[in-house]
C-alpha cells in the first residue's frame, strides 16, 4: 500500500487538509494505475520554529509560502 506522507510547515485548515489528501489519493491512484483505497496519506504539521532555512528558523525568516487567503482552484 502506497503512503504518502506530507511535511508542511505552515498550519492548514481542516478543509483544506481534506482537500489535499482527496487530491493526493486521486492524482497517485490516477498516475499509478491503482485503486485509491490502497493509498495512505500522512500530514505532519511541523511548527515553524522547528524547521529551518539556510541557518534560519521559518518562525523568524518572515517568509510566506502562501499565494492568498483565498483556496486556489
């Protein structure tokens, strides 16, 4: 059974993570020819004084990986 496991730094909604685990499970089941039942999907939520970039905790570096509020479609 495939599992994929997601690592993200930035805190999401419910909704969203919902979202994003129906269109993980759909793409691989779609790419790799199998039956989305099988597939295992994993969010871990990283604080962003735990992660770091180029020396630099993400908490600290004003970085933004968000495009808008809004949810992209």
């Amino acid at each position: 059974m495939p599992l994929i496991h997601v690592l993200n730094a930035t805190p999401s909604s419910v909704d969203r993570k919902r979202e994003l685990i129906a269109e993980l499970t759909a793409t691989y089941a779609r790419v790799m020819h199998i039956r989305p039942d099988t597939i295992r999907v994993v969010i871990d939520e990283v604080p962003r004084e735990n992660w770091g970039v180029g020396g630099v905790a993400l908490a600290d570096s004003g970085q933004d990986e968000s495009l808008s509020q809004e949810p992209l479609r």
